[in-house]
C-alpha cells in the first residue's frame, strides 16, 4: 500500500498545495487532475521520491520510502514526460537495457512480443532516432507491457498516442490492476478504464 | 552489483560506437594539439625533450574535458538518468558504470596513441613506456574526477565552461605526478614512485567520486 500523509509542495517562493494525503491500496487507480501548473508532475516526482516533501511524509508497505530506497524502487515503475529512450539504440535494444537496469530478467522474444504489441513490429531492428513521436512513446510504454512490478506512477501516458492506442493502453492499465497492482496517473484527456477501482484527486 | 556495472558499461559502450565522431574528435584534438608544438618550437631537441611530458599531459586533460559534459548530459535530456536514479540499485554503482565507459572511450585511446605522438618530441623508449604507463593509471582518475564536475553543472546553461573552471584546478595532482613520471625517468631518478602515487589517486577518484556524483545528480533531478 502506498499512503502519502500531509504532503506540501514547495516549487521556487509558490506553495503549490499542502496538508495533501491518500492511500492507494491493491487493485486501486488515482487519477491525478489540476490545471496547469497545479503540481501534478511535482506530486509524482515526490511519489517516486526524486523530490523531497517540503512537509510530510510517504509511505510505501509502511515504511517510509526514505528509509528504504531499493526496495521501494524494486517495486516502482515510473514513466514521466520524458520517453526515456536512446536515439542511437533500437526499440529491441532500448527495452532490453531498460529491463536489465531496473534489475528484471526480459528474454528478448518477451521483449520482441510486446514491441509487437504496441504496433512496433518490423521495426524493432531500426535505430529510435527514425521513429516518429508517437511511435517513440510506443517504445517507452512497451515497458508496461512486461512490467509486473506493483507501483506505476505514470505522467501523462496518453500523450502522441493514436485513439486506437489509447484504447490499447487502458486495458494494459486495467490488466495491471485486475493483477492487483496499483498506479496513480495524470492526465488531460478522460480515458475510461473498464477494471479497478477508480478514484479521483484534485489538486490546486 | 558487479551485473550493473557491466550492463552500464555495455550499455555506454555500445551509444559509443554508434556515436563515434564523439571519441574520434577528442582523440584528434589530443593529437593535433600534442602535434602543433613540435611544429612551433622547431627541431630544438632538448628543449622538446622537456616540454613533452607537460603538452602531452596538459593535452589529455584537455581533451579527456571535451567530452565531460555529455557525460551525464544525454541521459538528463531524454530522461533516461531518471529511470538510472529509480533503478533498484545504487545510483553510485551506475555512475561507477558511466566512469569507466567513458575511461574506455576517452582515456584508453589517448593512452594507446600518446607512445606515437611521444616520437615526435625525440623520447626515449623507456619514457615513452613510463608516459603510456603514465596516461593509463592517471586517466581514470581524471574521468572520475570529472564526473564530479559534470553531475555539478548539469543542467546549467554555459555549464562547459564552469565545468572546465571546476575540474581543471582538480586535475592538477594528476598533471604534476602524469607529467612528473616522465620527468624523473628522462633525468634518471625513475618514475615508480610517481607512478604509485597516480595508482593510489585513481583508486581513490574511481572509488569515491561516482557517489559524489551520484549525490550531486540526485540534486539536479529534484
């Protein structure tokens, strides 16, 4: 279970939000909503722990994640603005690095099945740098597909993405969920995700 | 542990080669630079003799600098150092990663090519093999240390220039003891003292510096 206590946000003199708490237990979806600038991305990077609190504290199977850094992050998926990917390397290239550094065992027909998942097959052997945009968010997310750690914490994912992929990455979350994982998530666009328990917060 | 140290140095290696104008560019501004004072000085011997120990040093500073910012800078941008800093393990141990990769891919070559570029300065071949010896012990230290440096400006705009500002004064020792192996050969004294004192600052530098990197990364990521 992750629980955040009292959180406050400090970004430059601007106090983003304060005395902000919730608990995310398995099987549980958090839609994180605001306007722009409300502190979406900010709360994420406190989730994930690369932003210390101004105030609060968050905890992860009841412990601080503070205090325990590698365990935390052994269960934590994090996708953010950015895709993460190399330009010079492959798509194949790229999940397979991806997985070896957040310490999991890919075999690269897994790897091979889930770029053609997300709609990458025949191109897997083609440098990212040849890719378009959307296509590139394509190989970020097909992290997800193999991803069977507990804790997603995803910025954004429905950006550059095609509606049919959209519908695609709803019942990849919704999967993930119904295995009793948990994520919290931002995003503009509503997407409905048939499984799970879905809840909403609103900060700014 | 020892696993991701090699899949980073895998991983860095293999950007390299894809990237080769990065390495092939700082190992022709060392040899040029090496090069041009042979050229300016003219067939004065002696004098050669003297000064080669400090241009080849101070040139591999030089360019083993050229290619510090990208260090940390690549990963910063496509967002990928997040996910190295989320990963399970220590973020030292990837940095630790990062700084021989890039030992492999700036300070290696220099070594291999300093012996050649030693010629044109008329050594003798004990001190060409104490300067290789020289540059191969020493240029660890220089990518740890500078390591330090790029994590420190990451993110900062004109951040090469206060880079160069930051690690070159600390890259002194390494010049001195570098440069003075040569020295004590050339005069007769011998170089092993020199020499160990390089071992012991790249030791240090490759043990220590990755997780003070690590802690300055951990603060251009919030």
């Amino acid at each position: 279970m992750l629980e955040a206590d009292n959180l406050e946000c400090v970004r430059g003199e601007r106090r983003l939000f304060a005395g902000l708490g919730f608990k995310l237990a398995a099987g549980e979806l958090i839609y994180l909503q605001g306007r722009n600038g409300a502190g979406k991305t900010s709360l994420l990077r406190m989730l994930i722990g690369l932003l210390p609190p101004e105030n609060g504290e968050i905890r992860w199977q009841g412990r601080p994640i503070r205090s325990q850094n590698d365990e935390f992050h052994a269960d934590l998926c994090y996708l953010g603005h950015l895709n993460a990917i190399k330009e010079e390397l492959t798509p194949l290239e790229n999940l397979l690095a991806a997985a070896r550094l957040a310490g999991e065992t890919l075999s690269e027909d897994d790897a091979i099945d889930a770029l053609e998942q997300v709609g990458l097959a025949g191109r897997e052997d083609l440098a990212c740098k040849y890719l378009s945009q959307g296509q590139k968010r394509r190989v970020a997310l097909a992290r997800l597909v193999v991803d069977r750690r507990p804790l997603w914490i995803l910025d954004e994912p429905f950006v550059a993405l095609d509606v049919a992929a959209v519908d695609w990455l709803a019942g990849i979350i919704s999967g993930h969920l119904q295995r009793g994982g948990m994520a919290v998530m931002t995003t503009h666009q509503p997407v409905a995700i048939p499984a799970g328990n879905v809840r909403e917060l609103r900060i700014g | 542990m020892l696993k991701i140290v090699t899949s980073v140095i895998a991983r860095d290696l293999k950007l390299a080669m894809r990237r080769q104008a990065d390495i092939v560019s700082a190992l022709f501004f060392f040899v040029i630079v090496v090069s041009l004072f042979p050229l300016g000085i003219g067939p004065e011997v002696d004098l050669l003799r003297q000064l080669a120990p400090g241009v080849l040093w101070v040139a591999a500073l030089l360019a083993t600098m050229l290619s510090l910012p990208r260090l940390f800078a690549d990963d910063y941008r496509d967002g990928t150092l997040e996910q190295l800093a989320l990963s399970p393990h220590p973020l030292g141990l990837i940095v630790t990663g990062k700084v021989i990769a890039h030992w492999l891919v700036s300070g290696l070559p220099l070594a291999l090519i300093a012996p050649i570029l030693g010629i044109q300065f008329d050594l003798s071949g004990e001190a060409l093999l104490v300067l290789t010896g020289a540059i191969l012990l020493g240029t660890p230290a220089l990518s740890g240390i500078g390591a330090i440096g790029a994590a420190l400006t990451l993110g900062l705009r004109g951040g090469g220039v206060l880079l160069s500002l930051l690690v070159l004064p600390l890259y002194i020792p390494v010049l001195i003891f570098g440069a003075g192996a040569v020295d004590a050969t050339v005069s007769g004294l011998g170089g092993e003292g020199h020499l160990s004192l390089l071992t012991a600052m790249t030791f240090a530098a490759i043990g220590f510096a990755p997780w003070a990197s690590a802690a300055a990364l951990k603060i251009a990521l919030e």
